[in-house]
C-alpha cells in the first residue's frame, strides 16, 4: 500500500559528498537514485522521470524547496548496503 513503511523499507544508502539528484513522478526531486529507490519501496507505484521532464520540474520549481528528504542519512545508508550485500 502507499505510503505505508514495511520492514524491508528500513534500509539506507551511501551518502556521497557528489550526488545526482533525481525526479520522481511524485514530482518531488531526490538527493540521489537511492533515496528515489527507498522512497519506491513505500510507494511502488513511483518511477524515475526522465533527464527531459526532470529539467522540465527543476524550471517549475525554482525557489520552491523541492527536495524529498524524508529518509535519513542513516536510512538511506541501511538501505544501500541490503541491496549490496546479496540479501
């Protein structure tokens, strides 16, 4: 169900000091592809937009906070490492 966390969504990722930020058809703008990953295991029903209609809502959103930050740093780093540690 969206927008309803299960177990296997706790996880985290990596956080860079470089990230390329990514949109999502929630049209909210993500810090990198694994925090657009984590917010897809709540709501399988996102997806990736593409480069095109990401720059499309970059424009629209100017001066808007647009960035989704709802998973922490430590979220986003449990997330990362269990989907590279073959589980």
């Amino acid at each position: 169900m969206p927008g309803v966390k299960d177990s296997s969504c706790s996880s985290h990722c990596f956080v860079v000091k470089k990230q390329t930020r990514v949109c999502g058809s929630d049209n909210n703008i993500y810090n990198n592809l694994c925090a657009l990953d984590y917010q897809k295991c709540i709501d399988p029903t996102l997806t990736q937009l593409d480069e095109a209609a990401c720059k499309k809502l970059l424009r629209g959103l100017r001066g808007q906070p647009a960035l989704k930050e709802e998973a922490t740093a430590t979220d986003l780093q449990q997330y990362y490492n269990s989907r590279h540690d073959g589980s």
